[in-house]
C-alpha cells in the first residue's frame, strides 16, 4: 500500500474544498504497472467529513446550505467549546463519513461525470486539515 497525507487549508469558513485533482495525480503516480486498485481518501479530524458530489454547479452550496438546516451552528449543542455551534461539527462526521473509497482503473479514477472528491468542513475554529491517501493496489 502507498500512503500520502496532504495539507489543505480550509479557512476559516465553512468549506467543499475539491481534492480531486490530488486525488487523481496520487492514484495516477501509486498505481504503479497496472494502475488498478482502490483509492482510500480519510480525513483524521472529529470534525470532518469526505463526499462524493457534484461542485462549481451551486451542489457544493445546496450541500453547505443543507447542513445549516439539518445542524444549526446556535447554542443546543452539549459539546460546546470553540465557535458558536462548534458542536455540530462533531456531529457532521455521523452524516458524511470521514473517508471515501474509489476504485481506479488503469491509473484513473473511475468517478462519474459529475462527481468529485470533496472534504467537507464546517469547523471554522481550524483552518488547516491533513487528508491521508492510501492507494490499495489490486
């Protein structure tokens, strides 16, 4: 297994960063001879997620949007440091997980059209992630 951690820096707002095109150069550079296998993508935060969406269509803000309604960023949360709502951030994970897997084949990732490799962070107290990339060959 060949494994990479990459640094992205989310700000501090609420994010969908893209990470498909590392996702891609990492599966394409790992895949070695025969370029199949599988792509891991984790991120080791409590407070991050990793989806797989459509972005640059308004998706990435429906998704943002829709999070706001589903974890409000007030004061119900029992985990309360940081910002205010800092909690839902620990919830967030619960509902999109914090790793993805995708197959490759011959050293491209076989996504659909429209779909991208995305963090999902709403932690606005943590500007910077690291994200692992294991490639599984096959």
């Amino acid at each position: 297994m060949k494994s990479q951690e990459i640094t992205v820096r989310t700000g501090d707002r609420e994010v969908v960063h893209d990470l498909t095109d590392e996702c891609a150069a990492f599966a394409r550079d790992a895949g070695g001879e025969s370029g199949d296998g599988l792509l891991h993508v984790f991120v080791p935060h409590a407070t991050a997620g990793i989806a797989i969406i459509e972005t640059g269509a308004g998706s990435d803000d429906d998704l943002l949007a829709a999070l706001g309604d589903l974890l409000p960023a007030d004061d119900r949360w029992r985990h309360a440091h940081g910002s205010r709502g800092h909690g839902r951030s620990h919830v967030m994970p619960a509902l999109i997980p914090p790793y993805a897997t995708v197959p490759v084949l011959d050293g491209r990732l076989t996504l659909g059209t429209w779909q991208s490799i995305c963090l999902v962070d709403l932690n606005v107290d943590n500007a910077v992630r690291q994200v692992r990339l294991s490639f599984l060959p096959g």
